[in-house]
C-alpha cells in the first residue's frame, strides 16, 4: 500500500498543477509515531507532504463537506462508502469532489501493538506487511495482518466503491462466511452479562465526543447531548447519561454507518465504540440486506418507504 | 528528618496504616492505561505503571462534582434555596503523582484561589491533600516537562518527593503535611542528609539528560497578543481538529468547567463538570450568537491561553508543564510542540 503514494502525489500534483481542484485532502506525517494526520494542499509544492500507510485509521469523508470549489480526496474502501453516504444525505455534490481511490489492505490497531510494550513505542516503519516496532526496552517484527484492526479484518469492502482515478491496483476482496463474529458472541450473552458488556464498555468515557466528531455520518449542526432548549441528556459522568449518548448515536448511525472504525480509533480512552454501531449493520443487513455506501442511487432502509419492509408495524 | 528510607517490602503496611488517618489516591491499572483513582479498600496503588491517561487534577476537580441543592417542595421553608453540599475536609493523600501534575496543580490554583475569589470546593480539597510524588527515572518520548519549568524531579507543589531505588524508596519531606503522612505510615528510618541529597541530584541529572523532547518559549512575551491572535498559521493547524474535547480533558492544567442544574421530582442539584474551549458550546450566548464560532478560532484559542494570556497575565511561563498527554492522546496528532515552536518563530511580516 505504500507504494501508492507516489501514484497519490502524482495525481494530486497534476490536479493542483492543472488547477482541476482547488485542494487536496489527504493524510500528512506525524510527530510521533503510528501517527498520521489529515492534511489540506493547496499548492502542487506541497504535495510532497502526502502520505499513505497503515496507520491513516481515520476516514477523510470527514472533512469534505462545507469546502468552498472543487476538492479532492483520498478515500479507502470506507471512506469512498461515507462519501457516497454524504451524496445520498446531499452533505456534498459529486461534481465537487475529486475521489482519488485507495485500494486498502487495511489499517493497523495501534492499541494492540501499544499494548506489546510495557514502555512507550519511540519507532514504527513499515515494509509490505512487516511492521518493525521499536520501545527502549526492545524491537518487534510484526506481521501486519496479525494487528489490523477489527473492522478492517471483517472488511468486505477494501476497494473505493467510487473514484475518479485509482491510485492502485485493486485488492483482492475478503468473502466472510460469518461477517459479525462480535455481535454474535454479545447478543449470545444472558440479558445481565450483555448490559454488564456495555457498562463495562463504557466505564471509561470521558465524554470528549472524538467518537462523534471523527465520524463522518455526524454532521448534526446541534448535537442531541449538545441541546440545551430543551436538554435531552445530562452533561455529567451519571452513568445513565454516559449510556444515553452512545445509545442514542449508535440509533442515529442505524443504516448509515460503514464500519470504518474511525470512532474506535479516535477514543482517546480505547472504547471499541463499535460494539454499539455493529449490531445496527447486521441488523440492516439481515432486515433489508443493505450495507451502507454502496450504491448512490438507493435511499437507506430507514429513510424510504417499502411495501415489502419486513416489519409488520408498518403495514 | 528531611529524609526517610522506606524498604519496599514495608510500603504496603505503612500505607495501609496510612489509611487510619487519611483516603487515598493513587495511579490504579485499567483496560487502556493508568488512572489516578480512589484506592478503595486494600487496593494499592500501582507505583510501576507508566503516566496516567488522564492526569492527577481530578482528585481536586473531578469531572463531575455536585455542589449545591436544594429542595423544590414548597411545604418547606427553604425550598429553592441553594445549600452548599457538606464539605469533606477529611484528610487525604495522593500517592505516586508525577512531579509535573504537581507544579500544574501550582498553575491551576492560580485561578481557584485568588485574593478576590477563593472556590470553596478546590481550596477545601486542595488544603486537605497531601501530595506524594515519585521522581520518574526514566522519561518517555513525549516528555517536555524541563523546557516547560518543570522536570522529572521537580519538587514544586510536593509535599513529599520519592526516589525509586529498585528495592527501597528514599523519600525527601517537603513540608510539615508530607511529614505527618511519613509519621501516619510509620515510615520513619532516617537516611542521611548530604548523601541521600546527592543522590537526587544524580537521579535528577540523569533523568534530565533522557529528555529529548523540547519546546522553545522564550520569545512568545514580546510578541503582541494581536500579532500572534491574527497570524495566518491558525487555519492549517486548525484543520485536521475534530473539536473533541481530549487534549483539554487530560490536560493537567486545564481548569474551565460548566455549570448544570439538575432536577428529580422534588429535589434539585447543581453540579460542576468539566467543560472545554474547543466545544462550540463553550462560548454560546443565550441569544443564539456565539463569539467562536468557528474551529480554528477555538484550536487558536486554546494555543492561545496555554502559551500566550496565561504567560502574560501570571508572569509565571506557559500554561503547560509538558506531560505530553495531550500529544499522545490527539486523535488527530495536533501536536503542541509544533504549535509553540509556530508561535514562538513567528515573525510578522510588515
């Protein structure tokens, strides 16, 4: 995968060069390491500064809309999914966006290699699917598939559903016999071990909302926890407020979310929020066999009418 | 006795003899790192462990704090009057706090207790704690701490400061309240002065020297508030923050909070939580309009505050004792290092 980012500088050298877009958003080095960070260029001298590896976890659909002119984006399998999301929920026009494809094998957890260590992590390369790993203590090579993340092991989507231009080679894609390993074995708990599981889950939030605001499909202009006329939710550490928000936005994610992790990765506190967001994808898939961001021309299930809806309420 | 020498194999019946006298707090091991807890019961607390997620300021603050109520039955004669909930004076101590989230809680009482104002709940808090702190020997990458007025054996705002020598403790009393916690432990086989001194200076050193990590602020104070407040950098660093609340909430010297009033049937509470700079809502007005509005101008803000008002209105260096938490916890790698080194080479260009 690192290999494309001398097609991604390329492509976005000759846009900005040739004036086709006004920015790039892409993903620049960090300053420490497994670190990335997303990045805007507007000149063709900088695009120098792109970068493409596996640790780019979060999903750049999150910075698209509201952007003045035509822009362009580098989208993996799920962030090409949410861009589609936003066209659907009309968040972005697709003539404004420029989509440069990224073929992905996948993007590593760095919680799982943090946890490898006992002091912290001082240097991380990455070579195919080596990852060399260095503390002051000691130096592990990594197979990379051995520590990808959950959604990335469970992706059936690795390639953009939608792009302008490809920047690689298409990967080959994952068929999984058993897609949700992880809400079966929750929703195979007793009812007391399963609300155990979420309070357990949650016990840690410190309600910075990076969850919500590195997930592209929360784009609300007010937040329901944000309200204050009226005030749906608590603000403090009650319990039962802590619930409520993670709750409630998994609801409103219901249909729409692409499994793209970018919550997960941003919880400064490592709460898989994806035990709640899980459940809502196979229920959609089960229900209506839809998987969000595939096809810009569908409505998702919640959002349309259909005689043959499974419900019966409805009918 | 300035000096004590605790043999590690005497610290857990010392500190639970600690206990007749006061609560304690210490670092306790959790799913993704350290925390800071109440050590209920015979827990100990995790000495070994590496820098807490978040930092030590909640003992004094917590996120959530309840500090008044009252009763909305208007059968009672004092109902809707707010009553402070009953103070905790009880003593208290907080073992193995880093010496950086010491000095913040020096920055951070700047604010709560002032000749005009004192906070009843942080002074109250603050005045019943004894502060433990343990030297660390050997700092990680993101630790800034010497370049931002602190260090690994900084002493500020100790009442006690630790040495970990593998298979003992050497311990320097501070203050009289650092004594009396050594004494309630039963911790007292003095060691000598003029030796057990040179050996902090050594540890001091050496620890020192592994710091890499820096920042330069030595010309943010000429600068002009306006100067840097209109600089053209603000947007790029703004652009990749998601405007969570991380970097304020496991920041040490972040002081702001928010007040709620909450109601159940008769009886009304208001609380204090946390709040953050980089929230839209942090700034709303009742009307609808809100100063800052936008996110870079709440990114500058909080860079702002740290290393530019705070520097100016104290005279006493930048809001930051460089504990790196909010370098390693960013989702997004805004990286406060490279904020400051921005700001402090800034020059405008006429």
């Amino acid at each position: 995968m690192d290999t494309c980012i001398q097609k991604i500088r390329e492509i976005a050298f000759q846009l900005l060069d040739k004036k086709e877009v006004e920015r790039v958003i892409g993903f620049s080095n960090g300053t420490i390491p497994m670190a990335t960070s997303p990045i805007t260029i507007a000149s063709k001298q900088d695009t120098e500064k792109l970068v493409f590896n596996s640790t780019c976890g979060l999903n750049l659909a999150n910075y698209i809309r509201q952007q003045k002119g035509k822009i362009a984006v580098i989208a993996k399998g799920c962030d090409s999914r949410n861009i589609v999301t936003h066209i659907i929920e009309n968040q972005v026009k697709r003539d404004q966006i420029y989509i440069i494809g990224v073929p992905c094998k996948g993007m590593i957890n760095k919680s799982k290699i943090k946890a490898l260590f006992e002091d912290e992590i001082l240097k991380f390369t990455e070579d195919g699917e080596t990852l060399t790993v260095e503390s002051s203590l000691k130096k592990e090579k990594l197979n990379k598939k051995d520590y990808l993340r959950d959604n990335c092991r469970l992706c059936q989507h690795r390639n953009p559903v939608i792009y302008d231009v490809l920047a690689g080679e298409p990967v080959e894609e994952q068929v999984l016999d058993t897609p949700y390993p992880d809400v079966e074995k929750i929703a195979a708990l007793d009812a007391d071990a399963r609300w155990l599981h979420f309070q357990e889950l949650t016990k840690n939030c410190i309600r910075c909302y990076a969850c919500r605001n590195a997930c592209p499909l929360c784009y609300c202009p007010t937040c329901f926890v944000d309200e204050s006329g009226p005030q749906w939710v608590g603000k403090g550490q009650d319990k039962t407020d802590v619930n409520t928000f993670h709750f409630l936005r998994a609801f409103h994610c219901a249909g729409r979310c692409t499994d793209c992790g970018a919550c997960a990765e941003a919880c400064p506190m490592d709460i898989n929020v994806r035990d709640f967001t899980r459940k809502l994808n196979k229920d959609a898939f089960d229900m209506f066999g839809w998987e969000a961001g595939l096809d810009q021309t569908k409505r998702p299930p919640l959002d349309a009418y259909s005689p043959d809806d499974p419900n019966d309420f409805i009918k | 006795m300035k000096f004590i020498t605790i043999d590690k194999k005497n610290w857990a019946k010392g500190i639970e003899k600690s206990r007749e006298t006061y609560r304690l707090f210490g670092p306790v091991k959790d799913k993704n790192g350290s925390f800071i807890r109440d050590l209920e019961n015979d827990m100990l607390p995790d000495m070994s462990c590496n820098d807490s997620v978040l930092s030590a300021k909640s003992v004094l603050f917590p996120q959530t704090e309840k500090i008044l109520f009252t009763t909305l039955d208007e059968s009672q004669k004092d109902h809707h009057i707010m009553k402070r909930v009953p103070g905790d004076s009880a003593k208290r101590a907080v073992l193995g706090i880093r010496p950086y989230d010491a000095k913040a809680i020096q920055l951070v009482k700047l604010n709560f207790d002032t000749d005009d104002y004192r906070d009843p709940y942080w002074c109250d808090a603050y005045e019943a704690t004894t502060f433990v702190g343990v030297g660390i020997n050997k700092p990680g990458p993101f630790d800034f701490s010497t370049a931002a007025g602190t260090g690994p054996f900084s002493e500020t705002g100790l009442d006690v400061l630790m040495a970990d020598l593998d298979n003992a403790y050497l311990a320097k009393v501070l203050t009289d309240k650092g004594g009396a916690f050594m004494t309630s432990c039963g911790f007292d086989t003095a060691a000598d002065e003029k030796e057990s001194q040179a050996l902090f200076d050594i540890l001091r050193k050496e620890a020192e020297k592994n710091i890499s990590s820096r920042i330069d602020t030595d010309k943010l104070k000429d600068k002009t508030v306006l100067e840097l407040h209109e600089a053209p950098f603000w947007d790029d660093i703004a652009f990749s923050c998601i405007n969570c609340g991380t970097c304020t909430f496991v920041c040490p010297t972040c002081w702001c909070f928010d007040i709620q009033d909450e109601a159940k049937q008769k009886s009304a509470s208001r609380f204090r939580n946390w709040d953050t700079c980089m929230s839209p809502l942090f700034t709303k007005h009742a009307t609808g309009h809100n100063p800052r509005d936008s996110k870079t101008q709440r990114v500058r803000q909080r860079f702002m505050h740290k290393l530019k008002y705070f520097l100016d209105k104290y005279d006493q260096g930048i809001m930051c004792v460089g504990c790196g938490r909010c370098v390693k916890s960013c989702p997004v790698n805004i990286d406060i290092r490279e904020v400051c080194k921005i700001m402090n080479s800034y020059e405008k260009k006429e």
